[in-house]
C-alpha cells in the first residue's frame, strides 16, 4: 500500500446531513493517518461541514444526475469527467470511494480510464431503473450497508466476491448529560413516553405512529409521543394530530442536535413507524441510549434489532396500527421485559456497530483494492453496464428456458 493514500470521495446528496452524510463525516473523523481524503460533492451543508473540518473539499452541481432521465446528457458527461480528472491530477489519488449510487454514471468511467481503483457505497436500495441507469453494476468493488441493500444486485448477477456488507458504526455517544424531557415538555410523571426521531417524510411513517397513540390513548391510560426531525411532512402531520384531538400528546420538536440526550432522558420505548428502511442507524442511537425498541420488519431493520431480543419487530400491511399498538402495549406493560431488551441491545449495539468497527471494514476494503488495483478488460466493463438489462430480460421473458436449462442441469 501507498505510504499515504490520497482518496477521492465523491457523494451526491440534497442539502442537509443525514443518514449517508452522517455516516460519511463520521468515517472521516475515524480514518487513520494512512488516508488523505479530498471530497467532491454538490451537497452545499457538507461542504461547510468539511470546510470546518479543514478537508479539501470541491463542489459541483451534478447536472449529470436525473434519475427519471430520458436521453443522456453528453455535455455535462464530459464537463463532470473533466473536473473528475482535473481533481485526481491536483491530489494524486490513489483510489476513489462513491459515496451512494448516482456518481457511478461518470466516475466508473473515469476509474477504468485513470486505472484507478474504486468502491461505491450503496445506502440505499436502487430499484431496476436506477441499477441500470447509474451504471452501479459496473463498479469494481461494492459495499451494502445492509444484507437488503446488497440483495438486488446479488440477485442480478454481481460478483458476490467483489461485494461486502458493511453495516454503519456510530461513535460513542455522550450519555452524561441527559436531557428531563417531561420537565421540558411538561409531562405527566404517570404518562408513558414514545420517541422517535427521522425526517418528517412519508417514507418514515410518522403518521402511522400518531395513529397508534390515538388508539393507545383512547384508554385513560397516558402516553405521549414525541418526534424528532424536521421535513415536508410537517403541516400534514399537525393537521393530523389535530383532528385526533392529540395537541397535547404529541410534540413535534424539530431538529435537535443533541438527539442522545433526548434519547436518554427519560423516554420509555423508541418507535419506529418506517415505510421502508435500508438500515436503520437511529434504531442503533436508540439501542446504545437504553431503549427498547419497536419497528417494522422492513429492509435492513432486522440486522439491526433483533425480534424477542433487543426489540420487537412488527409486519407493515393491513393491520400494522393494530400490530404497533401491540408491540407498544407488551413492553409498556412487562416493564421487565422491556428492561432487558433495552440492556441487551445497548451492548449489542456496542459490540456490533462502533464507528471503529465499521471504519476498519472500511479501510481493509480500501487495502485490498490498492492491493488488486484496477485490471478489469474493458469489454468486462462493457458488459456489467449490460447486466440489469439482461438478467432482467432472461426472468421476465424467458423464464421456461431457464426452468429447463436448471432440469438438465440437475
């Protein structure tokens, strides 16, 4: 290996620190001195962070990137592959690490033709349009944070050996602190608390837990739920609550930088009302805060807690208000119970998904990438771009050849 790698990471993300952006700030405060890391990125809120962090840092506006595209942008293809270069000549880099799908439309390009080696990290999955379409297929190493992310691309026939699952490690959090939420909000010592902490999206489901403490509440039992985060959901939500009569039980406190502290003072259970989920990292802060939790079986949610064992697991569909109510009214009432889950995923969150855990899959990864280099034919290339289109014609239209092909195979 390099004396001293100069890595080039380029993400593609809209103008807030999230989920991928989190995840991305925390590897770069974790890599050993061995990694000289430049980052590339249209996201304005990440170039402050990282100019505050003092890491070399270009911003571009990806105008490459439409994931509804109809035609392909040859003049922004040449311009991206332009700055792409210009930047890896200026820092001499050694490898570069994609830090989500979309950069993939230029930059394994770039790569094949720098022969340089380069990982995409996938946060999320991508649906068939978008496998193909951002060329993920044709990435020379892959990193899934989650066993569901990596599926869809297994599934098509991306070399398992050039995959690995690398869940998210948070650091440790500073729990000294914590934060009287029912002397903040003025709670009831008697009332039950919920909490749960996302963007107001539709895809975390925030209305279905409000929906969940109504029913709970419509007993003379108390609980109150509180909801961490800000989004586009935000006036639905209020409208939502209001016309279930919950002004008083649900508190909408918006973004909160110390979400720990929140966590740890004083909340009874954390939920999760999740559409879908590729990982699941608050599920963890939850966990190392001392929390039970409640979530849908979706995604990647299953990897991160455990059903009977540090959480309960529901199924969305039909009847998931029911299946939440359930869930919150088992644990609420075996306090026991509950108390165990909570002590139980705090250490597996501790031995499972440290920051320095994940940074150290991270960096044996970039290792053994410098060590393979980047020696794949051009016409290999060429035909991974091909490979969603083509695994996706071979099911769907020739699905009896294939039953036979598997008979004589037998």
């Amino acid at each position: 290996m390099h004396p001293t790698t100069n890595l080039l990471i380029v993400h593609y993300g809209d103008d807030w620190i999230r989920g991928s952006e989190a995840c991305l700030l925390n590897l770069l405060d974790s890599l050993s001195t061995n990694f000289k890391p430049v980052v590339w990125t249209n996201n304005q809120v990440l170039v402050h962070e990282l100019t505050a962090k003092r890491i070399a840092v270009y911003s571009s506006s990806f105008e490459l990137i439409n994931l509804q595209q109809s035609a392909f942008n040859v003049k922004a293809s040449v311009a991206l592959y332009k700055t792409a270069s210009a930047i890896i000549s200026e820092h001499n880099v050694n490898l570069i690490h994609v830090n989500s799908g979309a950069p993939c439309q230029w930059m394994t390009l770039v790569a094949k033709a720098k022969r340089i080696p380069l990982l995409c990290q996938l946060h999320s999955p991508y649906n068939l349009h978008d496998r193909f379409t951002l060329a993920l297929h044709s990435a020379q190493r892959l990193v899934a944070v989650s066993h569901a992310v990596a599926k869809p691309m297994l599934d098509e026939g991306y070399p398992k050996q050039h995959l690995t699952v690398v869940h998210n490690g948070i650091p440790n959090i500073d729990l000294s602190q914590p934060l009287d939420v029912r002397e903040h909000l003025n709670i009831p010592a008697s009332a039950k608390i919920l909490v749960s902490v996302g963007s107001l999206i539709s895809r975390k489901g925030f209305d279905k837990l409000i929906q969940a403490l109504a029913r709970l509440n419509s007993s003379q039992d108390q609980h109150h739920l509180i909801i961490i985060g800000e989004g586009s959901e935000r006036l639905n939500l209020i409208k939502q609550i209001q016309s279930l009569d919950l002004n008083s039980r649900v508190h909408l406190v918006g973004e909160q930088s110390n979400v720990s502290a929140w966590l740890a003072g004083g909340c009874d259970l954390f939920v999760s009302g999740a559409r879908s989920e590729a990982f699941g990292l608050v599920l963890v802060e939850a966990s190392l805060a001392g929390l039970a939790v409640v979530a849908p079986n979706v995604g990647g949610i299953s990897e991160v807690i455990e059903h009977e064992s540090t959480g309960l697991l529901y199924e969305n569909g039909d009847n998931e208000i029911d299946s939440i109510v359930g869930a919150v009214n088992q644990l609420i009432q075996c306090p026991e119970t509950c108390k165990v889950m909570a002590s139980t995923g705090k250490q597996v969150a501790k031995e499972c998904f440290s920051l320095e855990g994940n940074t150290s899959q991270m960096e044996e990864i970039y290792k053994q990438l410098l060590e393979d280099g980047s020696n794949q034919s051009w016409g290999a290339w060429f035909s991974s771009l091909l490979r969603p289109f083509t695994t996706f014609f071979r099911t769907r239209f020739l699905p009896e050849s294939k039953a036979v092909r598997g008979a004589h195979e037998a």
